[in-house]
C-alpha cells in the first residue's frame, strides 16, 4: 500500500513539473522538396535547441496527408509552410524558407505575437 502511494505521489510530482506546451511549430513539407532540404540542414539540427524550439517543439506533416488532429486556417499550397498551432489551432504562418535569417526573424516575431514567446528575438 505504500509502494502505490509513493508512486501516486511520484507520478504527480513529475508530470506537474513537465513543461506544459501550449504552442507547436509544425512543419509541412514533402518529398523532392528543395527549400524543405535547405531548411532541414540550415535550421533542424539547431531548432530544438534554440529557447523558439523549447518554446514551441517543432511537428513534422506531409503535404499529402492532413493530421485529424489540427485545424489550418487554410489550406497549405506551399513547403515548407511552418504553421504556428495553439490548442489544435492554426495561429499563424510562414510560407517557404527565404533563408536563415529572414526565418530566425519571423518565428521569433510570430512567436512573440501570436503565443507571448519572451526569448531572445534576432
């Protein structure tokens, strides 16, 4: 009986003090793609690692096969289109990858203004 307390006990412990993500940047993209393969060498290795990445963990989706489980606001015609969600929500978006640091710049900015990201902006 203690054995289960403990755990009981553990479990929130630990899931209360997991940082609860309220944004996610995803990433539509697709195969044979050029700027998609640009922005994968470019940025993909760092974003995880940026205070943006832990702000808002990048998703990866296909082109070809919308997830149930979010809602764009329209549809994606171009890849990459990095969509900023909120609670299953499109709530902003950049189209294409126009280069490093146009795109530090706008998802910083997108960041700030549409989730109240407070991290270091470019």
């Amino acid at each position: 009986m203690q054995a289960r307390s403990f755990l009981s006990a553990l479990a929130v412990t630990v899931f209360t003090t997991l940082p609860a993500w309220a944004a996610e940047l995803v990433i539509v993209e697709q195969a044979g793609c050029y700027t998609c393969k640009l922005w994968n060498e470019e940025i993909g290795p760092i974003y995880p690692k940026t205070e943006a990445g832990q702000f808002a963990p990048l998703r990866r989706e296909n082109l070809r096969a919308k997830p149930d489980d979010l809602t764009y606001a329209r549809r994606v015609n171009f890849t990459p289109t990095f969509i900023l969600i909120e609670d299953g929500q499109e709530i902003a978006r950049l189209e294409g990858y126009p280069g490093e640091d146009f795109f530090w710049w706008h998802i910083e900015k997108m960041l700030a203004e549409k989730a109240g990201f407070q991290g270091a902006t470019r």
